[in-house]
C-alpha cells in the first residue's frame, strides 16, 4: 500500500516555490527548496496579487507582513492612448472583496517568502547555488542530482517522497517531459519595465492601463511608505516590434530608453506625464512578452509541474504571480486529502489544469484588456461620448467574464 506523503523536493525558490513549501509544511511534509542562484537578493519590479491570491497569504499568517510591503491597490481604471478614460473599477477591499489586492515590488514579496519559509522549515531547507540537473523516479519517489550552474560542479543527489518543479518558464523538468517543445511563444510584442520614484497620480493608490494592444503602457505605485504627495511607481511599456524574440541570455537586460521612449513621446495625459516617468528612470529592461502553448498534463508519476513551469501566461490581469499561489495552495490541499502523492498529484492536476489553460488562452485575446482593443478599433481619433464607442453593458461583460475565469469573482470568492 503506497504511504503518505513525508518528504517533497521544489526546485525553483521564486514565489510559486516558496508559498508551495509554506503549503505543505502546514500539511506536515517536510520540505526542502531547491534555488538555482547563490543569493536570493531583492530584484525586480512590481506585480500584482489579486484577492483569492491574499486569501491564501492570510490563511499562512502573512497578512500584517503583506501590508507593510505592499500598496492597498484602490482601482483600476483602462484609458486610450490619449488618456480619455474607458473603464474604471474600484479593486481590493474597496470592491467589497474581504481581501486587498495588493501591488508589491516582487523582491520584496520574495524575500518576504523567503524569510518565511527559513522560520517555519529552518535555515537549513532552503538550498541555494543548486540547479536542478538531472531527476529520476525510483520504487520510493524521486532521485535528483544538482550542479552548481556556474561552475558545473556536481553538488550530488537528493531524495524524496515527491518532487515539484517551480523553476519557471525555462523549466529544466518540463523540458524533461516535453523535449521537443521548442522555446516559449513570442507574441511579437516588447516590454520595457521600470521603477522610479514620482508624482503619486490620481488617487495615489490606482493601477492604469492606457492605449491598445500594438502599444500600451502600465503604471501602479507599489511602496505604502511613500507619502506627501510621492510614489515609487512600477511602469510598463509595450510595444509590437517587427524583431524576432531576442535569445534567452538576453532576456530582462539593461537597455537603452531611446529604443522605445519615443513612441510614448506625446503620451502626456494631464494626470499622468509617460516620457517624463521614462526619462527619470535609472535603469529600464526588456523582455518579451512571451507564454507556452497548455499541455495536456502536468504530473508524471511523483513528479509535478507548478507555476510558470506549467502554466506561464502573458502578464495580462494581474495573473501570474496570483495563479502560481492558487496552484500551491491547490496542492497543499491534494497532499493533505490523499493518501499517498501520486493520487494526490493528479488530483492538484485535476483542479488547476484547465482553468489555467482557459486564462493562458484568454490572455492571449488581451483578456479584460480587450475593451481598449475594441475603443481603438472603433474611434481611433478618440472619442466625445464613450458609450458611443462601446456600451456599458459590453464593459462590463468583457472585464466580469475574466474575473470568473481567472477565479476572482467577488461574490464566489467571498464565500470561501
């Protein structure tokens, strides 16, 4: 008769991995992370977690650190590329959700994981310098083998009862499984991201998206502490470009503003001043805006995919880092319900699969973002009344029908 679960492995020390070793120590498995880089150091820029993603948070008693590191979001409003106003919606508690959505600077969130995880698994379970070389499936679970990525020392075997793959879009297990894949699908657009301090606009607590689908740009503060008038404010520009996806080693570097500042030139809304927030930035970095096709299984035996290793989507929604929780917090459950891992994997499977493969597709079609598509397609020039453009009724069926299918309709979500 096949045994509980007792011991997991999760490569990949990111957000995904590191809530996924909260989940299944609450569930009494001990865990062990697994993360490919030496230092885990406070890097990136902002993202976004939704309601049902600060739910879980919450259950894991992280609610007072996620409200000293991250910015309450009031709403979220969607403009044309001349800043007239198309949608606007209150989030977060100011919705009715009985959760915030926050917007947070992604090292942060990590490191606050991370500092997490040490204090409830110890010190000890969190392996840096370790990329996951090689895996096998034994009569007990999973045999790894690990390589320090710099030196290509061999840094031995680990065993356990189950394994996790956490380790991203380039993930070395899915690889494993889909050989023939290929590279992540390209879009054909670009994004530059930054991170600076500036003017709080309008209410200091908003998230924005203005323009279409060939040219957008996003803006959200994302420091609660920042006050008289100020804000540190995440950014993103995007932009379809006629250039093939640049290769991996050149993903997320430092570039050049000029390679994209001027298509953003006249994009000075009043309330909001883009080539100004571009042009006080230190440092700005591309990447393409890239996914994978869903795959019809995750879990092989004892082995598992997690996050962006699953599912990775186009950052449309606020999505990526809040499914990548939904799909921890899923197999915590799995693991505490089943008696053994490879039932309790396929049953995490089972759960997140699908609906996860619904928003990968749905993002592809610009998800809620649509209704700037449809804005652009239909007044060009700009528009004197907007319901002359599009009507209330179409709004808010596009941007209500995503809240359902990424999981955060406010009404079901409350009742949990």
């Amino acid at each position: 008769m096949a045994e509980a679960v007792k011991t997991a492995m999760i490569a990949g020390g990111g957000i995904g991995g590191l809530v996924t070793a909260l989940k299944l120590h609450e569930t009494g498995v001990k865990v062990r992370v697994f993360e490919r880089v030496e230092n885990i150091r406070e890097l990136g820029v902002g993202i976004n977690l939704l309601p049902h993603a600060v739910r879980i948070l919450t259950e894991l008693g992280l609610a007072e650190k996620l409200e000293e590191t991250g910015l309450p979001t009031a709403e979220l409003s969607y403009f044309n590329k001349y800043g007239q106003q198309i949608w606007q919606e209150p989030r977060g508690l100011h919705a009715g959700y009985r959760w915030p959505q926050y917007s947070i600077h992604r090292g942060r969130l990590q490191m606050l994981l991370l500092d997490a995880a040490k204090a409830r698994l110890g010190e000890e379970a969190v392996l840096t310098g370790h990329q996951l070389d090689s895996f096998e499936q034994t009569d007990t679970g999973v045999k790894a083998y690990f390589m320090n990525k710099k030196t290509g020392e061999s840094l031995g075997a680990h065993q356990a009862d189950i394994m996790i793959a956490a380790d991203g879009i380039h993930s070395t297990v899915r690889k494993h499984f889909y050989p023939n894949e290929g590279d992540p699908v390209f879009s054909g657009r670009m994004l530059w991201r930054g991170l600076t301090e500036a003017p709080a606009f309008l209410t200091g607590k908003s998230m924005i998206m203005a323009g279409y689908q060939d040219q957008k740009f996003v803006a959200y503060p994302v420091d609660p502490k920042y006050t008289d008038g100020r804000s540190l404010v995440n950014w993103i520009a995007e932009r379809s470009v006629e250039e093939e996806v640049p290769s991996r080693a050149d993903w997320n570097q430092k570039i050049d503003k000029q390679k994209f500042a001027p298509y953003f030139a006249n994009w000075d809304f009043g309330w909001l001043h883009v080539p100004e927030l571009i042009e006080t930035t230190d440092a700005v970095y591309e990447f393409p805006m890239v996914d994978r096709d869903p795959v019809d299984q995750w879990t092989f035996g004892n082995v598992t995919l997690l996050g962006d290793a699953a599912h990775p989507m186009y950052p449309i929604g606020s999505n990526g880092a809040s499914q990548a929780i939904l799909d921890a917090d899923a197999l915590g459950r799995a693991i505490a319900e089943h008696d053994s891992g490879k039932p309790a994997l396929k049953a995490y499977e089972a759960e997140r699969l699908e609906p996860t493969a619904t928003i990968v597709k749905s993002n592809r079609k610009n998800g809620p973002e649509h209704v700037m598509q449809i804005v652009e397609e239909r007044a060009p020039q700009g528009f004197e009344a907007l319901y002359d453009v599009i009507s209330k009724g179409e709004l808010e069926s596009i941007t209500g029908s995503y809240k359902k299918i990424a999981g955060f309709d406010r009404e079901e979500l409350n009742l949990k």
